[in-house]
C-alpha cells in the first residue's frame, strides 16, 4: 500500500533541462522486451521494428512543482528505454517505458522510485563533453563491478531540424511515458521544444547489456547499434502520473 507521501509524490509534476543527449538506438525481438510492458500497452514498431535506446544526456535546473531543489546537484543519467503505444479510446498514443536509470543522487531516490518506478540503479554516471569549433563529442561511463561501460559520439557543430517521416521522429517524439508498477500502469504527459540533430561521424560502444540491465539483452553485446543520434536537447516537462485502467 502508498502511504500519503507515496501519493503527494506521484501527483507533482517534475521540470527539468535535458543537455547533450545522446540516444544508441538497437532494434530488438518483440518477445525480449514483452515482460517490461506495463498493462494497456504494446510495442511500438518502426519499419516493423521494435526499438530499444541507451540513451545519456546532462540533467540540470530541476524543479519539482515548480520549485528548483537547492541541495540537488546537476548530474548526468543513462536510461535504457524501449518504445510503446497505447490506445485511449479514439486515438493511439506514443511513449516510452524507461527499464533502467542509472544516476547517483540520493536526495532523488524517493522521488524516483515513487515517480516513475523504474529500476534505479545507483551508479555514478559521468559525462563529459569537448566542443572545438568543427565537432562535438560526448561521452557518457560509470563503473560495473569496477569495469568501465560507456559509449561516446562525436559529430559536428551544426544542428538542424529532423524530418517526420524517420527514426529520429519514433524516437523523440513521444509525448507519453509510461510506468509498470505491479500490476498497475501509470501515464505521464512529456512535453519539450522540437530538438534539433547533430551529424553524427563517429560513435563507440563498450556496454555489457546482460551483466548491466537483463540476461535477456545479451543479443545486443555483439549488435551493430540501428542508428545514433545526438541532439542539444531543452527543458522538459513531466506532467502528474495517472493510473490507466484500459
């Protein structure tokens, strides 16, 4: 059962400055990823595939009711997401369901684990940025049993809007997130400024998936990533979560 601090916790709406987000994009069998679904949801597919994202980006001016946390620091975050849909009753709706976040911030464990129930895993996730006049490169590590995971993209310096019809738009365009809590699914409203894309040149990869997330990722050590975007980012708005019944 929720206590009262439990629910006050789920009914704030979260704001917050995503910067330097990096997506690794893989697709993935349907039957893998069946047992995240949260109830009322399905796959979403692109060119008929499901998709699945390591993502990394820079978290900063974090507000919660509209009222920034002082003794929250800036940090960095790793997500592991995958891509969904639910129907509403006239309409199909985009979202994500988040499977694994990986930041070290105490203060936030509460919030995080009553918001958005997913598995928090309380690694430092570091991210470092170097720009030069031509290109732009990011990188993105922590530590797993004292080895070093991380990937890094670097691309150039020119940032420029991305057209509907494509994997960039699956991916960020998903004003929806969703949340399994046992046998209860929650819905949250997304909303942030169209984000603009980077040229990716050059990118590498050194995560073990199974060890990290689930055994049942192992597919995705030796799979060459479907694509890789980088993009600024912007202030985003997380709206209050909502039990879906149907």
């Amino acid at each position: 059962m929720r206590n009262r601090y439990s629910l006050e916790l789920m009914n704030l709406s979260i704001a917050s400055e995503f910067r330097k987000v990096a997506y690794i994009n893989y697709r993935i069998p349907a039957e893998i990823i069946e047992k995240f679904l949260p109830k009322h949801t399905k796959p979403d597919h692109y060119n008929g595939d499901c998709m699945l994202s390591l993502a990394g980006f820079q978290v900063k001016k974090l507000k919660v009711a509209n009222v920034k946390l002082p003794l929250l620091k800036e940090f960095d975050e790793v997500d592991l997401q995958i891509y969904v849909k639910r129907f509403d009753g006239a309409k199909w709706r985009n979202g994500i369901v988040v499977i694994s976040r990986i930041f070290n911030q105490p203060a936030l464990t509460a919030l995080t684990n009553t918001f958005f129930k997913t598995n928090y895993v309380a690694q430092m996730a570091s991210g470092t940025v170097k720009e030069t006049d031509a290109s732009l490169q990011v990188k993105y590590s922590w530590q797993l049993n004292e080895e070093e995971q991380s990937f890094k993209v670097r691309s150039n310096q020119l940032a420029a809007p991305y057209d509907k019809d494509t994997e960039a738009a699956f991916v960020l365009d998903r004003p929806y997130g969703y949340v399994k809590s046992d046998e209860k699914t929650f819905e949250y409203e997304i909303k942030h400024a169209a984000w603009h894309l980077y040229t990716v040149e050059e990118y590498s990869i050194n995560v073990d998936f199974s060890r990290q997330f689930d055994p049942a990722f192992n597919v995705l050590n030796s799979q060459v990533p479907h694509s890789v975007i980088l993009t600024e980012g912007s202030t985003l708005e997380f709206g209050e979560n909502r039990e879906i019944t149907s």
